[in-house]
C-alpha cells in the first residue's frame, strides 16, 4: 500500500530548502533516537531567532532540539496550557502513544490487525467516516502538496498561477517560519492553506498534550502570516488513530488524507530509487483509469525538491485533460476552509462545474488583506498578508498603502501587486 511506503517518509530533502536556517538536515525524524542515528543531522544550538528577519508579533516555539531536528513544542508554557484546557481529555479515547523504530516503522502494540483504534498506519490505512480521503465526484481531482511552504514551492505557485491552477498546501509550521514569504505568496495566490503539524513527527508518537500545541501552534503562524485559521489538517504520513481524532475533532480539524500517492516525496531522500519516469508512468496510468472510476481522487504531491515540482509541472497539463484540478475543499463542497467566515472557496456542483459563493464580508483581522478571485478555483477572496510581514525587513515593500480599506470589510490587495512585492521580499530573503 502506498501509506505503507509513505511510513518511511522522511524529510531529508528539506536540507536543501532551509539553508538560511543553519542546520541544513531538519528531519522528520519519528523519535529522538532516529534523529540522533543519522550522521547527516547535524548539532546545533536551539534557538527561537528565526531567520529572515520576519517582524514576528507572536513568540513561537525553538526550530530544532538538541540533535539538531525539527522540535515538538513545549507543552509547559502558558499558551500551551491554555490550548490544553481546550480539550476535554476524558473524551479522548485510551490509545497508546506509538512507538516507532529508527527506521520509521511503527511498532504494533496489538497482534496484528487487532488495534482497536482505526490506526492508519498500523491497521491498513484505516479512515473513519467524516475523514476526508477521495474527491466524491467522479472525474475530480483534489490537488494538493504537502510540507510547504519551502523555495521549490515559490516556484511551484508561480506555475500553478500560469496554468490557472489552484491547490491545498498543507503548511508545516516550522516551513512557515523558515519560509515566511514563500507561506505570504501561497496563500495570496488563493491555494488552500491547512495545517500539516509543527515539526512533522507523527502524531501517534506524541502525547495528548503534544499533539495540541503541534496543531495550534501551526494553526497560530498560519494565523499570522496568511490571515487565515485553517479547519483542515493532514497528519504527517497520515499517521492518524482515533486518539488524534479525538483531539483534532474537538480542536475543530478535520483530516484530509489522499487515495493516490505520487511518492514524488522520495525525490531528493537518501537511498532514493525513484525515476521521474516512474511518476509519469504514475499519471499516464491514472488518467487512463479516469472511465473506470466511481469517484474522484486526492493525490499526494510535495514541494520538497526541483524534481517534485517539475514532476508536477510535467504531468498536472496532461491530467487537467482528463481530470478537473482543484483544491480539496473546492471538491468536498466546503466553500470555508476557514475560520473566517468572509472568505470563500468555489465548490463543485452536480453539473461538476465550480460555483462562487459570495459572502458577507466581517471586521478584517488589523492588516489582513485579500485580492479578487480570478475564475479558477481559489478563493473568493484571497487573504494575505500585512503589508510589513510581505516586505519582510525591507520597509520599501508597504504594499497595503495602495488599498483603502472599508470599514467593516476585509481589503483586498490586486493580487498582481501583492505577488510583486512578495516575489521582491523572497529575493532578497532567500
Ligand atoms: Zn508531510
């Protein structure tokens, strides 16, 4: 099964995505001890300095622990209290905190397929209704791309803009730290933001407690950079059981997993035997099926290297042939993906045929800014950035000056414009 190789997912190929960073191999490391087994992890010093001199107003969590991997946050600090007492952990069922062995495997707990709490990885992919896994429509594609935002994927979005091509960017946390700008531009380009966790780790690993600041923490720099509070989320190699149901449901997530797998993610990994023709062979297949199906699909896709996005821009032409392309909540009918209800995806009607929904519009978060729709399948209205976290350091990027806000309403920036300016803070950033 496609999860069952995605279970030895790592994010090596990050190493070449956060060179501004420092340490230049973050990992998605399953345990402390695969963290520290890997001679290509480097030590280094936690900090909470991020770079790019981005004029943060929240205080986020350390990048890396100790080994020099990406970190959980801590879940002693005031914030993390408060996002604690936001669950009732008593309705939270008693699965056990999976272990994992250093080479990304899951240790079963239970004789095999007797876990009891529909564990994705260790129970076959197992999903539960109101997990969202297909497209429902036959002949629809949900499209989307994981552990975002990164360099590869600036250059992705500038593509996707080309081809009039929306998607679901499932952000790490972390990636929106690093990456601040390339977040900035994904999000004013119209995609789909959702939360893809902290710092990656699988959440069976993790504690209750862990679990709720990897999401809120995410939820929170998505917050600040984009304007936007995602309700989706996509647990890192789906690894999903009914005690992170539980947490995510009552946190107010609910989990989009995938029924295709490029496995475009061992682009770029150590031992990697992966062809960008066998991707092709992936597609060509895939769309030959198209007549056959009785649903439509989400397929997993990555911006983690220059070969994942050309494998994208190579094979997403031929599909639109066959398949109509859009973001996840576009295909499940979902017109707010956000907390904020003023912004609106198109959704698919039963002609298959995107339709607009135009909302009321509410008090504008302080420097939230947003363009006009275009006629593909972004949003209504695209939620940006403050003028001064799209300039990064440079003050000669105070784009939200152009725009005159109305009282009560969101501003929305000429996406043309906002992209001119990001693409400008990206340069200098990067
Ligand atoms: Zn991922």
């Amino acid at each position: 099964m496609a999860a069952k190789i995605a279970l030895k997912y790592t994010l090596l190929a990050l190493a070449a995505t956060s060179a501004a960073a420092g340490p230049t191999t973050p990992k998605a490391s399953t345990s402390k001890a695969a963290a520290s087994s890997s001679a290509a992890a480097p030590v280094t010093t936690p900090t909470a300095a991020y770079p790019n001199n981005y004029p943060w107003k929240n205080q986020y969590p350390p990048l890396f622990d100790k080994t020099g991997a990406w970190a959980v946050p801590p879940i002693d600090s005031t914030q993390a209290k408060e996002w604690i007492a936001l669950v009732n952990m008593s309705a939270v069922p008693n699965a056990p905190v999976i272990k994992w062995d250093k080479n990304g495997n899951p240790i079963d707990p239970y004789p095999a397929g007797q876990n009891p709490y529909c564990d994705w990885s260790l129970d076959g992919v197992c999903t539960r209704p109101g997990d969202v896994v297909v497209c429902p429509q036959k002949g629809v594609w949900g499209l989307t791309f994981d552990d975002g935002p990164t360099p590869f994927g600036s250059q992705l979005y500038d593509w996707m803009g080309t081809q009039n091509l929306k998607a679901t960017l499932f952000y790490i946390g972390l990636q929106v730290a690093q990456n601040p700008q390339v977040a900035q531009k994904g999000c004013a380009a119209g995609h789909q933001i959702a939360i893809h966790t902290w710092s990656h780790h699988v959440l069976t690993s993790l504690t209750n407690e862990q679990i709720i600041v990897e999401l809120k923490w995410t939820e929170t720099i998505i917050k600040e950079v984009c304007g936007v509070t995602p309700k989706y989320f996509r647990p890192p190699q789906g690894d999903y059981d009914d005690r992170v149901r539980s947490i995510a449901s009552q946190l107010g997530y609910t989990a989009i997993l995938w029924d295709l797998d490029t496995n475009d993610w061992m682009f770029g990994s150590p031992g990697n035997t992966l062809t960008p023709a066998q991707v092709d062979g992936n597609f060509t297949k895939w769309i030959g099926e198209e007549s056959n199906d009785t649903h439509g699909h989400i397929c997993l896709e990555h911006e983690l290297s220059q070969q994942s996005v050309d494998s994208a821009k190579q094979n997403l032409p031929k599909l639109a042939k066959a398949y109509n392309i859009m973001p996840v909540a576009s295909c499940i009918g979902d017109a707010h993906p956000y907390k904020e209800s003023d912004i609106s995806f198109p959704v698919i009607g039963t002609d298959g045929k995107l339709t607009s929904t135009n909302t009321s519009t509410s008090a504008s978060p302080s420097n939230a800014t947003a363009s006009a729709t275009d006629s593909g399948a972004g949003p209504t209205s695209n939620p940006t950035v403050s003028a001064a976290g799209a300039a990064g350091a440079s003050s000669s990027l105070v784009v939200s000056a152009t725009t005159t806000p109305s009282a009560g309403s969101r501003t929305y920036l000429s996406e043309t414009l906002f992209a001119i300016a990001v693409a400008m803070a990206v340069t200098m950033a990067l």
